[in-house]
C-alpha cells in the first residue's frame, strides 16, 4: 500500500517524467529503452524494495510511452532489469540474503550486490 501511495505522489509532482525527461535530454543513448532502466535503477537505489519499483516506475514513465515509442512488454523487461542494478542496505532483500547465506554485509555486497549488476546490466 506504502508503494502504491508513493508512486501516485510521485507520479502527481511530475518527478517522474522529469526524470525521465532529464534521460532522454541527455542524447547519450541511441535507444530509448535506457531510460525506463535508468529510471527503475534510480527508484531501487532510492528506496530498496524491487516491488515497490515496480509499482513506482510504471506510473512515473507512464507520461513519456509515447514519446519512448517502445512496446509495453519492452517497457516492463527494462524496468524490471534497472531494479536488479543496485542492491544494498536498504533493500529487504539484502538482509534475508545475509541471513540465509550467513554472510556478513560485505560478503553480501561482493555477491548479492554485483551478482545483481550483472544480472540488471
């Protein structure tokens, strides 16, 4: 509920598509499909919990669909790969990661974290 909640703020200031304005401004990329990752990458280093991205991101991006020009499935692919780039002390995960594993922080930052880099990358 907390994620939803912030998504609609968010997605009323406009932050979003100010994000994602600032991205495709920027000219660096050929493609448009950065920017949904770029900006779900952004969120989960934020805030942490990959589901809460996922709600979040939809309703920021929603604005700039048309202007990506990129299919809706293309859209959540690059979304949920920009989630896995960044993994640390403030996602739930990292903690249940730790704690299954019985590793200490930096050994989660070394396996979860990069692991995750490569997967997001």
């Amino acid at each position: 509920m907390g994620g939803g909640a912030l998504g609609a703020t968010l997605a009323m200031t406009g932050a979003g598509e100010a994000l994602g304005r600032f991205f495709l401004q920027l000219n660096l990329f050929s493609s448009h499909i950065l920017v949904p990752f770029l900006v779900a990458a952004a969120l989960q280093t934020v805030q942490g919990s990959k589901v809460v991205t996922m709600l979040i991101a939809p309703s920021l991006l929603l604005p700039l669909v048309p202007e990506l020009g990129l299919p809706a499935e293309i859209l959540i692919l690059a979304m949920a790969s920009g989630t896995f780039m960044i993994s640390h002390v403030n996602n739930p995960f990292f903690w249940i990661f730790r704690e299954l594993a019985e590793l200490e922080p930096s050994e989660v930052f070394r396996s979860n974290t990069l692991g995750g880099a490569l997967m997001g990358g």
